[in-house]
C-alpha cells in the first residue's frame, strides 16, 4: 500500500508539473494545444535513451528531455503559431496526430510500439534513487523548482506581456509587443519544462510507450489545467490531484464490478468538469465568479 | 518658424482603402500639427477608424504614404509605429480584461518580449502609478480591468497611453458615454497633455466636446475628406451639418 501511494505521489508531482507546463501556454498565453503529450514524450524518449546509454542521473534524463522538447517545440510549433485562435488548436491536434504515428514507427528511437524498456534506476550524481522515498522527493524538487521559476516569470514582465496579448492581441502590439517572439517564448518554455517532466516519467515507470504521449493524455493534461484554474499558479496543481487521484479513489468505491470500473470512471469525469465549467468556468483555483 | 518646427509630427498622403467594393478611405491627406488637438469627425462608416488602422500599420493602405516628421515610413507594422512614438486607443477599448488596472498600464510600458525588460524596473512603476494618479484611477489600481466601471474602462484606455510617453496619440472615441464630471477630467487631461506639446488626433461624435476640445477639425464623410478648419468655422457650415446629422437632400 505505501509502495503504491509512493508511486501515485510521484506521478502526481510529475503530471502536476506537466499540467503547470501547459498552463503556460493555456492559462498565461491563450495558446491552446492538444498536443503537449508530445513534448511530455519527447522528453521522456530522449531521458529513455540517455539513461539507457549514457547514466540514469536525474539531472542529465531531465536536462536532456527539456533540451530535445524546447528545440523540438520550436521547430513544430514555429509554422502552427502563424495561424490565429482556434486554427491553432487544430493545427495542434494535426501535430499530435502525427507525432503520435512518428512514435509508433520510428522504432529505433522510440522501440516502436513496444517502447523502450528496462531503464535502470535512477541516480542523482552517482548516488542511488532507487529508494522510492528518494526518487518522490526529486519528483517534489522538480515540481517545485518548475513552478518557482514560472512564478517568477509569470509575475514579471514576461507573464504580463503574455497575458495582455491573450486579453488582447491587437491592443498589446499597438503597444509594441512582440506578439510571434512572445508566442514563442511561451510555447518553447512550456515544452521544455513537459521535457523535463517527461524525462522524469521516463525513470519512475522505467519503461515508455506510445501510450502514455496520446491525443488522450494531451487532453486529460489540458482538463487539468482547466478543471483547476487555468492562468493561475495553484490551478493546475489542483487539477492534477483531482483528475489524477479521483480515478485512483473511484477503483475503491464498492459495488462496482471491475469490468465496470472504466466505464464509471468516464461518467464520473464527465459529469465532475461538466458541471465544474457551469458552476465555476474559471477553474476551481480560478476566480469564483468567472466573468466573461 | 524654423521649418523644422513646421513639419507636422505625423501626417498623411493620398491614403486610400478598400474593403471589396467599399471605398473606405479614399485618398486622405492630413497633417496633425505639433501640440494640437486635431478632431476626427463624419457620420458612422465615414472611415475614421480605418484611417487610424491605415496609420498604425493595422491595415496595409491600397495608396499612399504615411509621414513621421516628414519622412515617408513605408510599408510598416503597429509594433514599429508603437516604437516610434505613436499610441493609440480602440473604440472598443481592447483592455486586458483578466489583468488589473495597474498591470494594464504596467504591461503597456514594457514592449520588450525577452524574459527581462531593459532599463529601470522602478521608473515604469513609477510612470505607471502616475498614469493611474492622472486618471483618477489609484484607488483601482488593484481591480481586474473586466470589473471596472464604465467610465473608469475609458480612463484606463487613457491611462496606458499617458503611461507610455508617447509623442503622437490617437484615440477612438475616448469619451464617448462619460458623465458630465468624467467629461469634464478628460477634457482637462488632454488640454494638459496638448500643453506638453503632445500631438492628438481623436475620434468624436459629441460635437460639444468637439468645441470645448479641439484646436481644428477634420471632416470625414464616405472616405473623403470633405473639409478642414477652424471648430467654430466647420461647425458653422450649413452643408456639413446635413451630412452630419444625416438629412443630406
Ligand atoms: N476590416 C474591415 N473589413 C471590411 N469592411 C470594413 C472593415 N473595417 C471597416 N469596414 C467598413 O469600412 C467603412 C468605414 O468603417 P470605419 O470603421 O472606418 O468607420 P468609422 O468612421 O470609424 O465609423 P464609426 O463612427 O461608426 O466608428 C464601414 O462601412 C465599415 O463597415
Ligand atoms: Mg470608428
């Protein structure tokens, strides 16, 4: 039982550090994306193969994940941010489907559909984080680390600047703004912090797949978001442990056959943030009553 | 006069655009002098927005130049005519609604894109507070923009402007909807801000405002420029007044 709550501990600091990534993009920017799984994939099939073939030190997987997203981001998301609003979301969902195709196929880097497996333990610096105690207090660090430096630029001058072109676009370039270099900065920070997340995930499952960087994780990361509040700090934190732990607290309801447990799953979600987005659409960390 | 001194801070050439078979602005020349307040005035659909996207570089122009102090800009964008010193507001004011006021103001002084801003940090904020203190706006500086009063939304369109240090402004309709006594702060503010030597160009309906406000006045009907001068002149004109009020014959 602890080994599993150790384990669902550090998933969730690991989503919730995904989920602040893309609120970046969401909350802050207005960009929306159903594509940040494949950064969260990227990131943890470059943290697979450093650690396969290099060391399973935490800070070089990370490091790797977050440099191969960042700069992969900038070269996919680059054409897509030239088109407005709503086209990105489809341009976006156009990347994930592709990418999602790339992973199943480009065997020698991705393993293909069987994934990349026996990723040893990880260290940090020689030392073991084998010890699942270890590893959850990296996962905290990591989630931590990310969302202080998010604040910081979130509370400055960049997360202003990023703000007022989601306000408005046109009203922040008569003001001199840099709409495309700002759009930019968004999405290639928000990508790499989903690398190092990702790098991350890698070493905790100590395999990866395919089907952990799907349309359908991309879009349960962008509930999370929502669902907490997006543009806020706290939101995507909240996000996160509800969408992550509510499932895990559901397999215990009684009376529910396991065949059926997906299933109810389902409705349940379903109902929670449908009925989340009448009554409080700014997110449960979001103000409590959403204008607009 | 020196002819330095002459040039005006912004002007524009035979400015012409179209929107499919609908002459929205059709050849346009216009000097705005130096410290003035220049009043844009015609029906509704006269072109008069567009002429301030034509300027701005929010609409590329079909015809036509585009002067800052004297020299033809070319072919440009809002985010370089922002830089050389050109503000403007929208008609629909364009706020950033889920920022507060003060971040309003704040946000509309630091253009550089990069995680960091150059210059000093402190003296924005100071410019910023300032800006709100001329407005009127210091005890909501803290209020998202998207809960403000009507009036106070008008202030803080004004107040990004004041903010940036700009030489040239141009405003849409900024008072259109104030109450006497807001009226009567904004009128004030832009008497001052002229006095600086600011140039301003602003859109107006209300036609008392127009005479209490404007050094000349500008006239706008179907794209064209029909006439310049004088408020009281212009105001006078029996034939403007019918295309103003509507009953032309
Ligand atoms: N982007 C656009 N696309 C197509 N038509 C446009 C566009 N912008 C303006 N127009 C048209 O051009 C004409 C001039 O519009 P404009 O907004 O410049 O008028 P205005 O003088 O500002 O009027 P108002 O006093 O109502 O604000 C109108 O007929 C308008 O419908
Ligand atoms: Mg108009």
């Amino acid at each position: 039982m602890t080994a599993y709550l150790l384990n669902l501990a550090q998933l969730a600091a690991i989503f919730g550090l995904l989920a602040a990534s893309l609120n970046v993009l969401v909350g802050y920017g207005g960009i929306f994306s159903v594509a940040h799984a494949v950064f969260f994939g990227f990131g943890a099939y470059a943290g697979a193969q450093i650690a396969l073939n290099v060391a399973p030190d935490v800070l070089l997987v990370s490091a790797a994940g977050g440099l191969v997203a960042g700069v992969l981001s900038l070269a996919l998301a680059l054409p897509a941010l030239r088109v407005r609003g709503e086209y990105f979301v489809v341009a976006s969902l156009g990347l994930q489907m592709v990418a999602t195709t790339a992973f199943t196929e480009a065997e020698p880097v991705t393993g293909g559909l069987g994934g990349l497996v026996g990723i040893p333990p990880p260290q940090l610096l020689g030392l073991s984080l084998a010890s699942p105690w270890a590893f959850l207090a990296v996962c905290l660090a990591a989630l931590f680390g990310g969302l202080a430096v998010m604040r910081l630029l979130m509370r400055g001058s960049f997360g202003r600047s990023l703000m007022a072109l989601r306000d408005s676009e046109s009203a922040a370039e008569a003001f001199g703004k840099n709409v495309a270099l700002l759009k930019t900065l968004a999405v290639a920070l928000g990508c790499a912090i989903a690398g190092v997340a990702g790098g991350l995930f890698a070493l905790q499952m100590a395999f990866v797949n395919v089907e952990s960087f799907t349309l359908d994780q991309s879009v349960l990361v962008l509930a999370m978001v929502i669902v907490g509040g997006a543009g806020t700090l706290a939101g995507p934190l909240v996000g996160t442990l509800l969408l992550l732990l509510l499932p895990a607290a559901l397999s215990f309801l009684p009376g529910i056959p396991p065949t059926e447990i997906g299933a109810v799953q389902q409705a349940i979600y379903g109902l929670a943030m449908t009925l989340l987005m009448i009554f409080r659409p700014a997110g449960l960390a979001g103000r409590a009553q959403g204008k607009r | 006069m020196t002819p330095q001194a002459m040039t005006p801070p912004l002007a524009v050439r035979g400015l012409a655009k179209h929107f499919g078979g609908l002459a929205a602005v059709q050849g346009v020349d216009l000097d705005l002098p130096a410290g003035l307040i220049t009043a844009l005035v015609g029906p509704n659909g006269a072109g008069k927005t567009t002429l301030f996207n034509l300027i701005t570089g929010a609409l590329a122009p079909d015809a036509g130049d585009v002067l800052l102090d004297g020299a033809r800009l070319g072919p440009t964008t809002p985010r370089q005519i922002a830089r050389r010193g050109v503000a403007r507001s929208f008609q629909d004011l364009r706020l950033f609604d889920h920022m507060s006021a003060g971040e309003n103001v704040l946000a509309a002084i630091e253009p550089a894109a990069w995680f960091w801003q150059p210059g000093d940090a402190a003296a924005r904020r100071a410019a910023a507070a300032a800006a709100l203190a001329d407005t009127g706006l210091t005890a909501a500086a803290g209020a998202l923009a998207a809960d403000l009063a009507y009036a106070e939304r008008k202030f803080l369109s004004l107040a990004r402007i004041l903010a940036t240090g700009a030489r040239i402004w141009l405003l849409d309709e900024p008072a259109s909807g104030l109450d006497p006594a807001s009226r009567a702060r904004f009128v004030a503010l832009l008497r001052a801000a002229a006095g600086r030597g600011i140039t301003v160009c602003l859109i107006e309906h209300n036609l008392d405002i127009v005479t209490e406000l404007a050094d000349r006045i500008v006239f706008l009907d179907q794209g064209r420029k029909l006439a310049e001068g004088a408020p009281e002149a212009i105001l006078r004109d029996p034939a403007l007044a019918a295309i103003y009020f509507g009953d032309r014959a």
